[in-house]
C-alpha cells in the first residue's frame, strides 16, 4: 500500500504539472500570439520546448517547495497531506482556467500544501511562507508593473526617431527571443515547483533522502509533462491575457515579455523564490500598457484578474482541507 500510494501521489503530481502547463501556457506566449509574431502552433511548440530546457537550469526553487513551507509529514498520513494538496491545486486550476481567469498555478499550489498540512496537523513553516510565498506575491507584481513601464518607456525614447512600420516589424522578430526567454523563466519556475513534491514524496516513502541530488528522472518526467500541457494550449487564458487587458503591438510585447523573463531568471537563481509567472506578466503588460495613456489599460478585467490572485490560496487550500479529510476517512 505504501508503494501504491507513493505512484498515485506521484502521478497526481504529475498530472498537476500538466494542468500547470496548459493553465499557463498563455503566460509565454499570449503577447506573441496576440501581436502575430508567432502562430499559435509554432508559439506552443517553442515554448513547450523551452520549458523543457527550463527545467534543467536549477534546483534552487524545488528545495523551497520540499523543504521550506511545511514540516515534512510521515508514513501514510503523509502521502495523504501531498496528494489532498495536489487536488486542491488541481481543482483551482481547472475552475479558473474554465473561466479563462490567468490565476497562478503556483499560489494554487502552496495554497493546496497549507490547507492539507493544517488539515493533516503538521507544522506550517509560516516564517517561510511569508518571506518565500506572501512577500514576493505582493512584490512581484509592483516590480513587474513599474518595470515594465519604465522597459516600454526606454523603448519609446530610443526608437522615436525610427519608421513605426520597421520598428514593429523588427519588435516582432525580437518577440521570438522574448517569448523564448518567458518560456524558459517558466520550466526553471514551474518544474521544480512539482519536482520539490515529488521529493518530498520520496524523502516521505524513506526513497530518498533531502540531501540527495534530484534523480534525473524526476527533473525528466516533471519538464516533459509542463511541456506536454504547454503544448496542449490554455486558450481560454490566453484570449485574456493577449487581448482583454490591453491590444498590444510588438513593441508592447517585446517589453512585456522581456521583463517578465528578467524578473523570473532573478527571483529563481538570485532568491530561490517561487514566484508567479502569471503574476509577473500580467503585471507587466498592464505597466507597458499603461505608457500608452493609463485607460488604455482595461482596469476592469485587471481588477478581477488580481481579485483572483487573493483568493486562490485559500480557495485552493479550503479544497485541499476538505480533500485530506475524505482521504483520511476513506485509507487512513
């Protein structure tokens, strides 16, 4: 049964990484898409493939997620705590994707890990969550915003001389880059968020230990299935994030795209943080929006987009409460 419960915490992961995928797969590519730098197709498949590149840069991020958010749990109970958390994620990813509503995997997933630990009765390290978790989920966006406001208006002033036509056409061949960059930023982000469970449910299952290097076929399966999802396409999300906030123009893109990829290659190799992707862009395209003239921005469907960024973690971790209790009165 241990073995057993260890593959379905397991593939439950895994499949959590799937949804991860496709949930935000409109993060590196919707500003490419929307802008037609890049056809749908051919924006999937390079960012599928960069996001399999990703996962392989790092394993800063996936020791915060093992390690620094909640006290290990052991034996049974503990795969129960893993795997409610993962449902909880799951679940809020699947709701908010149904909606076309860009809300973060990632806070879904901590949100989950919180809930079920609580609900389990293992120790939260709340020290943790706010300086890796609640700080930089307030001030990834202000920098995302600002910088990329300052990044649009820096752009402005040096091609303010040139031919608008060229410019575009040149920030469109640019956002082939840019959008190769927010790619990458999301495997090195997002992979590791499920690797970090995945040992965690090894270290639990007394396979290995923390002080072990990550199995190379952990960092495989985890960037394979983020590739597959991405691949899949999170079209609702992505009408939402390449044309209802603002219409962008490959200058807006480029910008946009660039400093999210910035911001996601330094909170991942600078801090270890595990930020969100979707926090970071959004943002973003709402402060090179904003260079534009400030209602240009549709602050309306920004309002309900950050709404959901506050409500996801307990929503998602309320979900993974009520999830380990079924777990633990129908196996444990």
């Amino acid at each position: 049964m241990d073995t057993f419960a260890l593959i379905v915490t397991i593939g439950v992961a895994l499949f959590f990484t799937y949804t991860n995928g496709f949930h935000d797969s409109a993060n590196a590519i919707a500003t490419s898409v929307s802008t037609r730098a890049l056809t749908p197709r051919v924006a999937l498949a390079m960012a599928a493939l960069m996001n399999l590149a990703g996962a392989f840069l790092g394993s800063g991020v996936a020791k915060t997620v093992s390690e620094g958010l909640i006290q290990t749990p052991e034996g049974s109970t503990g795969m129960g705590i893993l795997f409610a958390a993962l449902v909880g994620a799951i679940t809020w990813n699947l709701i908010t994707w149904y909606y076309g509503l860009p809300s973060s995997s990632s806070h879904a997933l901590f949100g989950g890990m919180v809930g079920a630990a609580l609900a389990g009765g293992t120790t939260v390290y709340w020290d943790g969550v706010l300086s890796k978790i609640i700080i930089p989920m307030f001030v990834s966006p202000v920098v995302g915003l600002v910088a990329g406001y300052l990044v649009m208006t820096g752009i402005m002033w040096m091609f303010r001389k040139s031919n608008p036509h060229k410019a575009k056409r040149g920030f469109r061949i640019a956002q082939t880059v840019s959008a190769a960059g927010m790619a990458l930023g999301h495997g090195l982000q997002d992979a590791q968020k499920t690797m970090g469970i995945v040992v965690m449910a090894l270290v639990i299952a007394d396979v290995e230990e923390y002080s072990d290097p990550i199995p190379v076929w952990v960092k495989l399966a985890c960037a394979l299935m983020l590739s597959a999802g991405t691949y899949a396409g999170g079209w609702r999300i992505m009408r939402t994030l390449g044309r209802k906030i603002i219409e962008l123009d490959p200058p807006q893109g480029f910008a946009a795209e660039a400093t999210g990829a910035t911001i996601m290659f330094g909170s991942a190799f600078v801090f270890h943080a595990p930020i969100s992707t979707t926090h970071v862009i959004t943002s973003a395209i709402m402060g090179v929006g904003a260079t534009k003239r400030v209602n240009a921005v549709r602050w309306g469907v920004a309002k309900n987009i950050i709404l959901g960024w506050f409500i996801t973690m307990p929503a998602a971790a309320l979900v993974a409460a009520a999830s380990y209790g079924l777990v633990y009165l129908a196996f444990l």
